[in-house]
C-alpha cells in the first residue's frame, strides 16, 4: 500500500508541475518562434507557431537599429543590475543578520513595507530629487532606485539563512575576542553561501526585468533593455518579428544564468530546510 500511495504522490505532483510548467514553456517557445517569423507569418490568423520560412530579420533589425542601439542597453542593464546587487549586498547583508541577531522586529517590517509599496509611488520624489542634482541619465541613479526593489529582497531572503544559523557559533566567535563584523564575515557569511548565490541572482533577475524606473530616469545614454523592447513599439504597428527578437535575447542571459548556477540556487533555496 505504501509503494502504491507514494506512486500516486509522485503521478499528482508530476501533472501539478505541468500543469503549471506548460503555459509558461509554451508561451516562451512562441516568443522564440515569433522572433524567426516574417511579418505576415506574426500576425497570421490563426496563429502559426512553427515559422514555414524562418528568417533572421527580426534579430538584424533589432542589432543593425541606430536609433535602439541593443548593445548599448545591454551594457547599462549589467551595470546597473550588478551595481544594485553589490550595493544591495553591502547594506543588505549585515541588515538582515542584524536583524536576525537581534530580533529588530521595527526594522523589518519597515523594510518590508518598503517592499510593498509600488514601485510607481517613488517615482516621482526619485525624478525631483535627481533632476534637482542633475543625476537623470545617469547610472547612479537607476541604481539607487532599483535598490527600492533590490535592498528589500536581500534583506528578507537572508534574514531566513541568518535565522537558521546556530547561535552557538556566533556567541563562540564573540568569546574567542572577534567583533561582531569578524562574526559576521568569518563565520556568518561562508555558511550561508549558497543562499548569498541565491539571493544575489534574485536581485540581479529583478533588476534586469526592471521597467517603470528605466523609462523615467534614463535618457538616451542609460536606456536599459526593457526600453529597447518598448521602443519597437509604436502607434502605428507592432513589429512583432523584432520585438520577439529583443524579448528573446532580454531573456536569454537570464535564463542561462540560471542554467548555470542552479545547484547554486536550488541550494540556497532549500538551506536550512532540513536540520539535523
């Protein structure tokens, strides 16, 4: 009976992953297809998911465009998705350990309402603030405002890893004469290692995909990769074939970052899961 019940668990949480797995693969697959089509093979009706005369004319479009200059956008995207994750881990990382030491309830909640809050209710005191020092167009400022999201996220996935952390080592460490910083950088952090991977990935996908803040404080020389998806777009036509073209290379780096590091992230997720 127990073989027969664990056989039917794992039958249900297959179709439950499916389920759930099939839409999201099927609708990154169209895209994919979409970006080899020609213009009347994306709009046809019904739609044609297997392109008949693949062609590359979305992706020469889309690197060949001088006024949507990709290349461009995929720098400032990597320097500001990985400026807000550096910055976002020196604050963070200490925050979250503190707040996990200490049990500074205030701080946390503060912090979370910051996560909360959309995103578009900063907008504007962040546009009057850095017109005001002159930073619109600059990379400074898209850091410091995708820390809005970036920060938060940090701080509450490791307040979890800190937690589970036996507070024998950390008291050992104050004991043996370390300060707290020397706790913290020689014990703390190398035993949650795997969910500082995590985390920093996390931070870096949510800052990549980031938008409203792009398109308001940027400018020509800062545009991140999201804007070169909304600028195809117009109020004429849709260029389905290049936007699907963009959409793709925006993701891809994503996803094979992911690739790359998932035993990274898979155990970073699940530390402290399991205890002894």
């Amino acid at each position: 009976m127990d073989l027969i019940k664990k056989y039917w668990e794992g039958t249900a949480y297959t179709i439950l992953m499916l389920v759930l797995m099939v839409p999201m693969m099927f609708v990154f697959f169209w895209m994919v297809t979409i970006s080899f089509q020609n213009n009347v093979e994306s709009t046809a009706s019904p739609p044609v998911f297997i392109p008949r005369n693949p062609t590359l004319d979305g992706y020469r479009y889309v690197f060949n465009n001088p006024s949507n200059p990709f290349f461009k956008y995929l720098l400032n995207s990597t320097i500001v998705a990985l400026g807000c994750t550096i910055i976002g881990l020196l604050i963070g990382v200490p925050a979250a350990f503190s707040i996990a030491r200490w049990k500074q309830n205030g701080l946390a909640l503060g912090i979370l309402l910051a996560r909360i809050t959309p995103g578009f209710s900063f907008l504007v005191p962040w546009f009057i603030t850095f017109r005001w020092f002159g930073m619109i167009d600059t990379h400074a400022a898209l850091i410091i405002s995708h820390l809005i999201v970036g920060l938060p996220i940090i701080v509450w996935v490791m307040i979890g890893f800190f937690e589970d952390l036996p507070t024998e080592l950390v008291d050992a460490g104050l004991i043996d004469g370390s300060s707290i910083y020397g706790v913290l950088w020689h014990i703390a952090i190398p035993l949650v290692k795997p969910g500082l991977v995590a985390t920093a990935i996390l931070s870096i996908i949510f800052s990549w995909n980031n938008f409203n803040f792009s398109v308001i404080l940027a400018g020509p020389n800062t545009r991140t990769l999201p804007v070169a998806v909304f600028n195809l777009m117009s109020f004429e036509q849709f260029n389905w074939g290049p936007l699907a073209a963009a959409a793709t290379m925006i993701t891809l780096p994503v996803v094979a970052m992911a690739l790359v590091m998932q035993r990274h992230i898979v155990s970073g997720l699940t530390f402290g899961a399991v205890k002894q």
